[in-house]
C-alpha cells in the first residue's frame, strides 16, 4: 500500500472509534435515567400505598379527650368522672354524674342511648358498661352505709334503691320476710326520688342515722312520723350513685350481675330470676 493512502484510513478508523465510544456513553446514559425515573416512579407509588390499621393507628397514637372532658363540663355542666374509647370508632364513652353518654371525639356531638351490637347477636353493649359501674359502685357502700335485711340461709344479694314514700317500694318491703325466706338479702340504698333537699331526703337522713335503721325504715314506710336525726351519711353518695348508673325511679334493684331490674318484684319471681343469672 502506498504511504499517502495511511493517513485517510487512520483517520476513518479514529472517526469510527469516536462514533462508537459516543454511542456507548449514551446509552449508558440513558440507561441511568431510565433507571433514575423507575426510582422515582416506585417512590411515589410506595407513598400512597394506603397504609393498614395498625400503621395508621401507630401514625395517629392514642386518643387525648382532655379538652373533649373540658368542653363537656364548661359548656353542660356535667361532671365527668371517666371518658375513653367505646364499642363504636370514632365516639368516646362518657361516665357523667348525670349518666353514661357517648360524645364525638371534638365534643360537638353528645349522644344518649343504647349501643348494639349486631354482629353479636344484638348485644347490649351499654348495658354491659352499666353493670360494671353498679357492681363498683355497689363495693364502695360498706354495710353501716346501707340498710340491711339479711337471709338466715342466703343465696342471693340485691340491692335495691328506695324511697320512704314510694308505694311499690312500701309494697317490696311488707314482703321482706318473703324475700329473706327464699334465701335473698336485701340491703336498700337511698334514693329520694325528688332529689336532695326535699323534705323526703331530710327524712330519709333521719332513718340513716337512726340507732334500730332496720324499724326506722320500716316505721317510715308505714307513714310514721321521722325523728329529725342526723349524722354522717351517705344517702346523698347513694342518691348521686343511683343517677350515674340509670336509675330513674323506685324501686330499682341491681343483680349480682350487675344488671338492673326497673320496679317491683315478687320474691316468687325475683328468684327465679336469680336462679337464671
């Protein structure tokens, strides 16, 4: 080959060699920029992936009702004595001296009722709540507190809310024999059913601190006069508990489960109930 031909074809080869190590840096290029994109594609769909339950409650943390308490007292005046989660999502459970509510997480919203559970065999969940608020609030009444007629052979404890001058709670106690006889002792707790400071509830105090309370009351529901005794009680205590726990009326009595039976019984029937429990 002649000499002047060498230059050209250097020249090419160089050329071809540019050309190729271009096109190699491009698509290498390239291939990071697709890599790059794919990146940012997975990131933005990793980001609204919806998150489960216990991710978004880890996110969310724990209900605070502090200022849902303080929005209820300051604007109702109700004093509330416990607030947390109920069987429904997004309503709070309310223990009040007024009764048991459910209210909105915000407070905006106060709601009275039941709750149901269907999926449960339409189980009463507030009445559940409600059982277990009588049964404290039963423990904390020792036996000086209450008036008690105790069964010789007992099965069953009630306790029952009542008046002097309620008549179906009159009628509940000439049958008290009958009572302790099927083996039920019945301790009453007080509940002046026109509130406090009424002359029944002053009566009422006066059988409380009276010395025999057992003939007192039984005086007392006989329309004898009360002797105007007081002392340290706790008929107030009793008349507050009762109103907390869904007592409306006289007679009530509560269960050893709890649960609240709204009027008069016979004994007859009172046991059987009991039998049931």
């Amino acid at each position: 080959m002649k000499n002047w031909i060498k230059p050209p074809l250097i020249l090419v080869t160089l050329c071809v060699a540019a050309a190729s190590t271009y096109a190699m840096m491009k698509d290498s290029q390239n291939a990071g920029d697709t890599q790059d994109t794919a990146k940012v594609m997975v990131k933005h769909q990793a980001e609204n992936i919806p998150k489960n339950e216990s991710q978004q409650n880890t996110s969310m943390g724990s209900a605070d009702y502090t200022k849902t308490k303080q929005k209820l007292e300051n604007k109702l005046g109700l004093k509330v004595l416990a607030i947390g989660d109920s069987p429904v999502p997004s309503l709070a459970q309310v223990s009040t001296n007024q009764g048991l509510f459910y209210t909105s997480e915000d407070g905006k919203y106060l709601v009275s009722g039941r709750i149901f559970n269907v999926d449960a065999g339409m189980r009463n969940e507030t009445d559940i709540k409600l059982s277990e608020l009588r049964l404290e609030g039963v423990a904390d009444f020792s036996d000086e507190d209450v008036i008690e007629f105790k069964a010789k052979d007992e099965k069953y404890v009630i306790n029952v809310f009542t008046d002097i001058t309620c008549g179906y709670c009159r009628k509940l106690h000439r049958e008290i024999d009958d009572y302790n006889e099927k083996g039920i002792t019945v301790r009453y707790l007080a509940y002046p059913r026109g509130g406090l400071n009424t002359q029944t509830y002053y009566d009422m105090v006066a059988v409380w601190c009276a010395d025999d309370k057992q003939s007192a009351l039984t005086a007392a529901k006989t329309g004898a006069d009360v002797n105007g005794t007081t002392c340290s009680n706790k008929v107030a205590d009793e008349y507050a508990f009762g109103t907390r726990v869904g007592v409306n009326g006289t007679p009530n009595i509560i269960l050893p489960d709890g649960s609240l039976v709204g009027g008069y019984m016979p004994a007859d029937a009172l046991l059987q109930k009991l039998n049931q429990i």
